[in-house]
C-alpha cells in the first residue's frame, strides 16, 4: 500500500540526509511493514506543499500510547505509531 504524509521542512531534511530513518504518527491510518510511505515536504507556515517528497519503504511499526505529542483525546482514540523507513 502506498500512503502519503506530509512531513514539516526540518524533518524533510533530516530525513533528505539520512540522519532520521523513522515517523513518529498519530494511530489515524492503517500502516505495515512493506507499505510504501510517500513524504511530501509541508511548510506550516505557509500551509502549503513545497513540492519536494520522498518515499520511502516501511520495515518496522510499533504502536504506543505513552507520548504526549497530541491531545489525550486523539491519544485515546488512535494511540501512536512509530514507522521505521529506509
């Protein structure tokens, strides 16, 4: 399955270098090993794309709801999941 995200600039270019191989997520989609995740650049300032993305292969998911990054009622419903890629 392919499946699009937007991805804020400062992690694009984490991921654009190599440094940052993982995606922390929001529960909200169905995501597995093998999928293919397409990154598209967003800028929140502006919000809109920039037109620059990545794909990437997923190779690991976990799922937790341990993280305070969202509101505890999206946190209750969804959970998390952290996306592993390369």
């Amino acid at each position: 399955m392919k499946i699009a995200k937007k991805v804020w600039p400062q992690y694009f270019k984490a991921i654009l270098e190599g440094k940052k191989n993982f995606e922390i997520r929001l529960d909200d989609f169905e995501c597995k090993e093998g999928d293919t995740l397409i990154l598209k650049e967003w800028d929140p300032q502006t919000k809109r794309y920039t037109g620059r993305e990545i794909t990437k292969k997923v190779t690991y998911v976990t799922k937790t709801k341990d993280i305070t990054f969202w509101s505890r009622e999206d946190i209750e419903k969804y959970g998390f999941q952290v996306i592993g890629i390369k």
